[in-house]
C-alpha cells in the first residue's frame, strides 16, 4: 500500500469507529415500535396535583380528591384504611369527592367516625356506607372547593386523578410532611394514597431485524418520580404460551433509588439498574447492571442479548406494582404448576439458593427438614439423595416434597441443654460429583419460661409494677432456665396505654429509640435490663399499660434468630395523684416526713415551756431587784427551788 495513503486509511478506519454505536443502532437495531396485545397496568402514588400535610392536633382530618373522568359512566373503588389504628388521628375525618362525571362507588371503609362529602347527582354509591353523608355545594371550583373544607377542619391531604379505577387511601398521617396543604403538580402523595388507572399503558412492539432466534425481550422503563427516596417496584409478569416455553428476557430500567421484586410464572433472565429479587426467593438480592435510560439504548441492550422480538416495551410513571400480561405468543393456556421456572440469570443448578432452603425445625423430639419439589425444580437442581450426618438416616421421596426426620436420639443429633438441636444435612445433586454438607441447628423452646418485671433501680431483687410519670423505670427480662449456649438480645420494646394513645416504642432494632431510654448491662444471672423515663402530655393520663418486649434468641454458633415475646402490666401513677397502692419511695418518704414534723412539733413545745410562764407568777421574777421583804423573798426562794433548766437559772440572776 503507498504510504500516502496509509494515514488517510488510519483516519477512517478511526472514523468508522467511532460512529461504531451509531452505525450498529442504525442497522443492527431495525425496529419499528408498533402496538401489541400484551396488557400492562400499574399502581402508583404519583399524581397530576396533590398535597399532604402533619396536622397532629387536629380535630376533624379532611381529604379530598379531584376525580376527573373521560367516560360518562365509570366505576371506581375506593378503600380508606388506617395502618396504626393506636396511631395519632383527628377525632372526625371528612372525605371529600369531587367528580366531573357520574360513578357508581364501592366504597370500604373502617370503623371510625366518618363524614362523606359528594353530589348526589353524580356519584351512586353501591350499598349505605358507614358514614355521615353531606351534600357538597353546587358549582364550586377546585379554589373554592378548599376554601370550603377549610372551614370544615384541617386539610391532610388532596388529590387530582385522571380515570381512576381503584384508590387505596390511608388516613395516617405522615410526619415528615409539611404543617399545611399546598396543591404540587406531579406530587409523589408517598404511603398516604395508590391508585390504579382505568387507562392502560401504552405498549409497544417489534421484530428485531437481523437477530435470528426466538428469544423475547421485555422492556419496563421507570420514568424517575418528583421525590427521589428509596423504593421497591414489584413487577408482575404473566406468560402465557401453550405451543412453547419462550426464553424471555425481562430488562428493567428506572432511577437509581428503585430496587426491583419480581414475581414471574416463566423462567425470566431478569437485567436491571439497581438490585432485584425474585418473590420466591424474597431475602436474596442480586446487583443489577448500568443500563441506558433512553429508547434506542435500551433496544440495544435487548440486540446484545440476542432478542429476536421486542414484545412488550412501555414507559410509566414511577409506580409500586406493575403487571405484564402477554397471551401473545399461543393460545392462552397456562402451563401446568410444575414446568413453572423462575431463576435468575446463570446456567444449571443455583446451589446457593438452594442451600438457602435447608431449615430444618424442631419440635416433639423430633428435627424435621421439608424441601418442595417444586422450589427445587425452579432453581434447576435435581436431589438424588438427601439424607442426615448418619447416611442411613434418609429422607422420604413424596410427590411434592421430600421430607427428611429424626429423632435426637438418632440421626447423629448433638443436643444441648435439651434446647440447641445440631445436625449435619448431606445433600447429593445430579449436577455435583460431591455431596453438599450443610451444619444446621435448630431450638427446641417448648421448655422455655419468660418472665417480664418492673423495677425501680437495677439491683431490686421484688418486681414492682408500679411506675411513676416522671420517674425512671427498669425493666428486666429473664429466661428460665439460663442456658449458656444461647445468645439473648432485646429485639424491641413497646409500652401499649391503650386504644386512645399512641404506642410508645421504647427499643427497635435492638437500639434505644430516643433519649429517654438506655440499655443497661445484663444482671449478674445475665438478665437483659433497661430503663426508661415515663413522660406524658396526654389528659388524663392513663392509669395502666401493657409493656411487651420482643427478645432474639440466637445459639452462638447459628445466625439465625429466634424470637420470643414476654409481657407484664404496669399500674401508672402520675406525681400529687393518688392510687390503689404507695411504692417504696412514696413510703420512705411519708416516714421521714412524719418523723421529722414529729420532731419539730417537740422541740417547739419545748422551747415555749422554757420561755413561757404563768400570768400569776410573772411578779416575783421581776421582783428579784427590788429590796427584798420576807413575802417576796419566800415566794422567790420557793420559785427558785422548782426550777432546775439553765433556761430558768439564766433568769433568776
């Protein structure tokens, strides 16, 4: 080649690379997005408008909710909820529906005071509801409107939808949320309200040209949300072909803070942005990959994976549930429960997973381990033995499970305590030349006792179940008997006043949740201890409560938590009040305040029959300067004679 024309021949061949990406999208990725069958719905708390507010002290809660309408007739149902029913909320809660056309309303709601405001004339509810039902002012616009539910109490939350099919509304109160309700467009409305609309997405379609094979991608974009906070999106996907079992790729894209749950019914090779996991398999997260957030990229990275068809492909909103239906691809018949497959990416057998499964539990003297044939044949393994440390201990071949037993006497079991339960399970695989060994252990708490109890200061050796608002409490949580392979942890604690009041978590997560609260060391038995100060604004006060605490119990060889709950009643007092009974301070106190009244009183009438005397004998005292006679020298002497104090002597001188 003539060297001029070498460096002419570099510069092109660097030009042709890089417009390599381009190039190939322009003639790799030949797809020309059409609609198609497959139906996708979502749940989102995303709205067109909205607002919520933390109004605490508020007397009657009023919601209201824009409901916009394409159709003349449409049905809505609409759920009210309270997650904490102990939790803090107005007396009276007023809803609030303003429609722009006729609905017919199925309406749920809980028992509690509720006021329902709506026209008549548009809105036809299903049955009576369990409400006070007001007739809303004519002709009021969406300003006039908030005005008006001004003067009806405070306003928690608004909201304006387009076509609502369904709309789950929870009257707790968030309390990150402003002190006042200002409408937002594009408002995340967050736990406080989900909807699902009657207008499907729209999904798209095509055949990749120059990709041979049939496999199909799947494609859900995210589009990011106006409140970027961590979220998990669950992802419903239902496929349903008869003739065969399509290899499916299911390719997730969405905002950084969004993590993904999958539940499929077809073996799915999943490729996302940010972590996923499989509902069956709900505690094994697995890291995603960086995907492109625009179209062409993303049918790009469908290209790479060597999808022939794009069959579904929809933008959304940021939603908490979306759901895939594709009958596309045969006649519609489900396949039967036991070809059903869902693994993550990778080839053969996922012997983590499946390790995973092998809890065996105890109970009756008997370790029992049951492992489903179906979780088994999802995850790609075949078991041809399962069997116990004592090989001739095997399992039993069902047909849906395989259940492995034996009695601590047998199997090689090692027992401690009569509570820890240790084995060794010894799983063969068709697709490992070795046996697999799990050690496993397991408790047997059928024995065991718990006990709560109140104290005043850490060394009290007599439950007291009387507190004092204002005062420290200690609480004491003991297992008898005492067993030193077992670890035991204060999981959490909560003080439950009743219905009225809001639960006072007092640990969560093993952690002191404020200031007020600190974890003590173990007593000399190792009992856990900890303290509390008891404060109360609430008028009245109540005047008993349950106190329950969840303890983790864990052998120290095993990471598997235990968790058992002990529970004790407590009488509250508050400070000047009196009760049924007196606790030792307030005892202590009265002794001491009546032994020293005591003592005053005593020296008080001591002093005064020192300096006091009577009227009638005042004369002679003052008559000691005057010459002396013998009446007065006799009475002196005898007066004299009488009084034996240095009080006394000090005044005859």
């Amino acid at each position: 080649m003539d060297r001029g024309v070498l460096p002419q021949a570099i510069a092109l061949l660097l030009a042709v690379c890089s417009f390599g990406p381009t190039a190939g999208l322009a003639e790799g990725v030949q797809c020309d997005l059409q609609p198609v069958d497959p139906k996708v719905t979502y749940t989102t708390s995303q709205v067109s408008e909205g607002c919520v507010a933390h109004v605490p002290n508020a007397t009657v809660g009023v919601h209201i909710l824009f409901l916009e309408f394409s159709k003349e007739v449409s049905t809505l149902e609409l759920t009210v909820q309270m997650t904490n029913p102990n939790g803090a909320r107005p007396q009276e809660v007023l809803l609030i529906l303003s429609v722009n056309k006729n609905i017919h309303l199925t309406l749920q709601v809980p028992e509690i005071p509720l006021h329902l405001a709506y026209d008549s004339k548009l809105v036809f509810l299903q049955e009576a509801p369990k409400a006070v039902i007001t007739e809303l002012p004519p002709s009021t616009t969406k300003n006039q409107l908030f005005l008006w539910a001004n003067t009806k109490g405070s306003i928690i939350s608004a909201a304006e939808l387009d076509n609502p099919q369904s709309i789950l509304l929870r009257l707790d109160q968030a309390p990150t949320s402003p002190s006042r309700c200002t409408l937002e467009p594009r408002k995340d409305m967050g736990h406080t309200l989900e909807w699902k609309s009657h207008t499907q997405a729209s999904v798209l379609g095509c055949h990749l040209e120059g990709v041979t094979g049939h496999k199909e991608a799947h494609i859900l974009r995210v589009l990011p949300g106006s409140e970027a906070w961590p979220r998990t999106v669950t992802v419903e996907v239902e496929l349903s072909c008869a003739l065969r079992d399509p290899e499916a790729v299911l390719i997730l894209q969405g905002p950084p803070y969004v993590s993904w749950l999958i539940d499929a019914n077809h073996n799915v090779k999943a490729w996302t942005t940010g972590e996923y996991s499989f509902k069956i398999f709900p505690g094994s997260n697995i890291q995603g990959v960086n995907l492109p957030d625009t179209r062409q990229g993303l049918l790009e990275e469908a290209r790479k994976l060597n999808a022939s068809v794009i069959a579904s492909f929809v933008e959304l909103p940021l939603a908490s549930v979306i759901s895939l239906q594709d009958r596309s691809c045969g006649s519609g018949l489900q396949p039967s429960p036991t070809t059903v497959q869902i693994t993550p990416p990778g080839e053969g057998c996922n012997q983590d997973l499946l390790l995973s499964l092998i809890q065996p539990r105890c109970s009756d003297d008997v370790m029992t381990l049951v492992l489903r044939k179906d979780l088994i044949s999802t995850l790609g393994c075949t078991i041809t033995s399962l069997t116990f440390w004592d090989p001739s201990c095997q399992a039993e071949d069902t047909d849906d499970k395989f259940v492995l037993r034996g009695t601590y006497s047998s199997c090689g079991m090692k027992v401690a305590e009569n509570v820890v339960i240790s084995n060794e399970v010894v799983v063969n695989l068709l697709s490992s030349s070795s046996p697999q060994r799990v050690r496993c252990y397991s408790l047997s708490l059928s024995s065991q006792r718990f006990q709560a109890h109140m104290r005043f200061w850490a060394n009290h050796l007599q439950g007291v179940s009387v507190v004092t608002k204002g005062n420290l409490g200690f609480l004491q949580v003991s297992m008898s008997p005492s067993i030193p392979e077992l670890m035991t942890q204060l999981d959490s604690c909560q003080l439950n006043l009743g219905p009225d009041v809001e639960m006072v978590d007092l640990i969560q997560n093993q952690e002191a949740k404020s200031s007020c609260v600190s974890l003590l060391s173990p007593s000399p038995g190792g009992d856990m201890r900890f303290s509390f100060l008891l404060r109360g604004y609430v008028v009245p006060m109540p005047t008993a409560g349950i106190l329950s605490c969840t303890v983790a119990l864990r052998p120290r060889t095993w990471s598997l938590d235990v968790h058992k709950t002990a529970s004790t009643r407590l009488n509250i007092v508050s400070p000047g009040l009196p009760d049924k009974g007196l606790v030792l301070p307030a005892v202590l106190g009265i002794t001491f305040g009546a032994f020293l009244i005591g003592a005053l009183l005593t020296a008080a009438l001591w002093y005064i029959h020192s300096h006091t005397r009577h009227p009638g004998k005042r004369e002679p005292v003052v008559a000691v300067a005057a010459p002396a006679s013998s009446e007065s020298s006799s009475t002196n002497h005898s007066i004299g004679s009488t009084q034996s104090t240095p009080c006394s002597t000090s005044s005859m001188a």
